[in-house]
C-alpha cells in the first residue's frame, strides 16, 4: 500500500510540473492581447431590447402606487 501511495503522490507531482512546463511556454510563447482589440458581440437585429428605462414621473407611481 505504501508502495501505491508513493507512486501515486509522484504522478501527481509529475502532471503538476509538466503543467507548469505547459502554462510557462504559452505564457512566452502566446500572443499577447492588444488595447483597442474589438470585441465582436453579435445579437439578432430583431431581438427585444430589455434596456428600458422609467421616466421620473412613472419612477415614482411605480414606488408607490397609492400617489401618496
């Protein structure tokens, strides 16, 4: 069992360090992301637009509907 256990902890101790090998050569190797790179968001021309705003008036009915 304890022969298991150790081959055990040294696997895991072996994907940790090729997945730091792994994550140190993108982090030189890879692109880097530029200011000003535009996000592209696509939406259905005929979508509903859930972005309305109440006027002041309607505002305050809204919060209280008694008018008082």
């Amino acid at each position: 069992m304890k022969r298991l256990a150790a081959f055990a902890f040294y696997a895991v101790g072996a994907i940790a360090i090729v997945y730091l090998a792994l994550y140190a050569y993108s982090a030189i190797t890879g692109g880097q992301l530029q200011p000003g790179d535009p996000i592209h968001i696509f939406r259905k021309p005929d979508a509903p637009n859930y972005s309305w705003a109440l006027p002041a008036s309607s505002a305050k009915s809204r919060s209280n509907p008694a008018g008082i």
